[in-house]
C-alpha cells in the first residue's frame, strides 16, 4: 500500500477505536451487490423523454422532467424503485466489514435496505429514520443509527429524487440538514460509494464550511483513479483526467481527502486491513475447566483474572464466552481494572457473549463462536476440560475455537503450561510454529508457555511479551 493510503488507514484507525467515525454511503455501496445506480434507475424514463441517458449528468433534473411530462404524477418513479430495491440482493464484503467495525453511526442516500441487512447479521440493533418523524424517536438499546436522507424503498412514493423535491428539502427535512451538519462537525465521516454530485450534501458541506471557516472536521473518501476506457481518444481521456483532480482540490475545502485506487476491489483490501488492526487489539480467552489439574482453584482464578487485568493494562479488548471454570475470573479481573482503577465504561472493554443453553442452544454453538471469534484478532486458550459422563476429558469446543480461529486469520496462543487441551494445541502450534507465525523468531518464548514450572506471573509476563512481538510483526 502507498503512502497516502497508509496514512488513512492509520487516521481513520484512529478514530474508530475513539468512537469518533461514521460512515456516509452511496449508490456505488450498494452497486457492488447487483443493485442499480441512478443512471440505470432513470433510463427508460430517459427513452421516454428522448434522452440519451448516457449524456445525462443532471439526474434530478431528468426525473422533475418526467413529472413535468406526467402532471406531477409519480407513480411510474415509485413503482421503479419499489420494484428495483426489493430484489433479494445480499450485502456485500464491504458492508460487511463495515457492519463488524464499532461505527455507530450511518448515514446513505441509498433506499435500499443492505446496511440495515449487514448490521442485523452481526446482532446488532439498527435505528433506521428515513422520516422526520423519526427524529423524535430512540430505539432502546440500539449499537447504529443509520440516516436515510433520501427515504426507504418500503415507502418509494416519499423517496427524494426529483429536483422540486431536492429544492424544498431544506423545508421538508430541515431536521436531518441540521442533524447532519452537527455529525459532519463531530465525528470523522467516510464517504464510501459516493460522487458528491448531490445537492443536498453540497448545500449542508457548504454550510459546514462557511461556520468553522479553517477549522473544519476532517474527512475521507474513496475515488477511483481514471482510467482510459476503450476506444476514448486521448484528449478525451486526459480531460477527464484534469476534471478528477480538480473535484479532489475542491473537497478540500471541505477538509475531505481523497484516497485513490486503482480499481474498486483495492477499497475492499483496505477495508480489510483497517479490521484486521482494529481486531489485533481484541483479544478473546478460549477456555473451560471442571478441575485446573496441578493448579489450586485460587491459584487458577487469580492467574485468569491477573492475565485479564495485565490485558486491559496494555490497552486489549476481551471477548469471553463465558466458559466453565473460566468466564467468571475473566469478568472479575476486567472489572476491577477498569471500574476500580481505570474508571472507564466496561462496554468499551469486554464483550461477554454467554453460550446458549439447552439442548436446542447447543446447535447454535459452532455459529455462535464464529461470531465471537470474528471480534477479535488474538485467541488465547487456557485450561479446556469438561466433565463428560462422570470423567474429565479435554474440552473438544476448546479445539474447535482453535480452528475458527485460524480459518479467520487470528493469532493463536495456547498456554500450555495450563495443561489439558490448551496443552495439546501449544504442541500443535510448536511442532509447525512457522505455519502458525511465519518464522522461528519467537519459539523460545513460546515454548516458555508450555513449561509448568513457570509461575502464574511469569507466564502471564511472557504472554503479553509475545504478543506485542507477534502484533509488531504483523
């Protein structure tokens, strides 16, 4: 990756992990997943009106035309959105990656329903307002609040999207105008999909602009670089050329800076590494226990709770699952390093995701560890048995996190000085450890995990020790 790049990942890092980000997104968000952009939207409109649609860059102005034609009647508008967003078109990986980020906040001219779809999928609660009305009102316990500020395909007949509309919306949604401006003052936007060609965000950035003068936000966006298409004359091309980069000299007047690709997966790969380093600061503890073996249980919870704490202390999230002999310790060490000491608000450092119960509960469990699992970007495993029909026997769900793990790219660290299937697992890893992390550089502290003679302290120091190598690596 470029420079610029680089610097973008970082910033925009930044911000998420600051609660500081949210996400603007465009028709070419949802173009990726098969769905239509504006041009595609209006066409047979545009034959009906004896338009070359392939000329037209004024849309809104297309579709006022098609009213005008049909005395403000927009029954065929309505009828074409309805039937062109209500297709079973899935989110895409971009909406994906996005949706598993802590961004609370959304905001789309789009009318489909995908990013409500993706954000869904990862449990979480979406406030959708795509009227004034609601504005007004708050969803308890909602984790997003996405913006509609063009409407919802469920209500095409009110949808923004000709220019009689766009010139009184000021007056119409005059609440999402000032709601925006407070959001585009605040939080860190990227504007993913999107060719600021739409007067409504026009009028409100400029309004931006004209308050905080020097002192605007800084924001990001994504363009792909253009490129010569088939059959277009040189002159042709290299005005395009000039055009794009004037457009990206005048969002910064906004304080937007344009990040460039080459082709639009490129946006995909960056997303991808910007949740790959917000994910290697998550840890998640793999681990279950009916005994603890050579260890004592107050020498096993406080080592539990003691690695929990050193974890919280060099800045880690947890994810537990709350296993056996295991999850409670976790908690109790989260809580007080981060209520007692630190302070701070528990939901920004551990997410407990208890397993569900019952016989139906437990065909949820392999879906529900790879959902945990996707939070995080370190796995640790400690301990990992169970009593099954009155013996102790290694922890089989322990081994099966090991796998969700590596299929998903984490870093896996079993201490086997834990014993049971955290044992087993450290074997695996250090008979192939350069499979596992790609060089020999760090075995000798890894094979410290696996040495029972060492102290709770001492294993816990030699982890965090490891891992911060391991992160640096990577």
């Amino acid at each position: 990756m470029n420079k610029l790049i680089e610097l973008f990942i970082n910033d925009f890092l930044k911000e998420i992990e600051e609660n500081n980000a949210a996400v603007f997104a465009g028709a070419g968000l949802s173009a990726a997943s098969g769905f239509v952009d504006w041009k595609a939207l209006l066409k047979e409109f545009a034959d009906e009106l004896d338009l070359d649609i392939g000329k037209e860059t004024d849309l809104i102005s297309l579709a006022q035309y098609h009213l005008n034609k049909n005395a403000n009647n927009r029954h065929s508008l309505s009828q074409k959105i309805a039937n062109e967003f209500h297709h079973g078109k899935k989110p895409n990986e971009n909406h994906e990656i996005l949706a598993r980020l802590p961004i609370s906040t959304y905001w789309t001219t789009n009318y489909d329903k995908l990013i409500e779809k993706s954000l869904e999928n990862v449990n979480k609660v979406v406030d959708a307002k795509y009227t004034t009305a609601h504005l007004a009102r708050t969803i308890n316990g909602r984790d997003v609040t996405l913006y509609k500020m063009h409407g919802d395909v469920d209500h095409p007949d009110e949808a923004i999207i000709s220019k009689d509309q766009y010139e009184k919306y000021y007056q119409s949604h005059g609440a999402y105008i000032n709601t925006l401006s407070g959001d585009l003052t605040s939080k860190t936007f990227l504007f993913i999909g999107f060719s600021f060609t739409d007067p409504n965000l026009d009028y409100i950035l400029s309004r931006v602009r004209t308050t905080f003068k020097d002192n605007q936000r800084k924001h990001y966006c994504f363009f792909r670089e253009v490129k010569q298409e088939k059959d277009e004359s040189d002159a042709d091309y290299q005005y395009r050329v000039i055009k794009q980069s004037l457009v990206i000299t005048d969002l910064l007047r906004f304080n937007i800076h344009v990040t460039l690709v080459k082709e639009y997966p490129e946006i995909t790969d960056i997303l991808r590494e910007i949740e790959r380093r917000f994910k290697r600061k998550t840890v998640y503890i793999s681990g279950s226990a009916h005994e603890y073996g050579n260890w004592d249980i107050p020498k096993a919870e406080s080592f539990i709770s003691e690695l929990s704490k050193a974890l919280i202390r060099s800045d880690f999230k947890i994810v537990s699952g709350f296993g056996l002999g295991v999850g409670s310790s976790v908690i109790n060490g989260v809580l007080e390093e981060v209520y007692i000491k630190r302070k701070e608000n528990i939901k920004n450092q551990l997410l407990l995701r208890p397993f569900p119960q019952g016989d139906q509960g437990k065909l949820l469990w392999e879906k529900y560890r790879v959902d945990m699992i996707s939070y995080a970007g370190i796995s640790i495993f400690i301990f990992g048995n169970k009593l099954e029909d009155n013996k102790v026997v290694l922890a089989n769900g322990i081994q099966q996190e090991f796998d969700i793990s590596i299929k998903q790219n984490t870093i896996v660290l079993p201490i086997g000085a834990t014993g049971y299937m955290a044992k087993k697992l450290w074997e695996l890893v250090l008979n192939d450890f350069e499979a596992y992390f790609g060089s020999s550089e760090h075995i000798d502290v890894f094979k410290q995990l696996g040495d029972e003679n060492n102290t709770p302290e001492q294993l816990i120091d030699l982890t965090l020790s490891l891992l911060n190598k391991l992160i640096k690596k990577r």
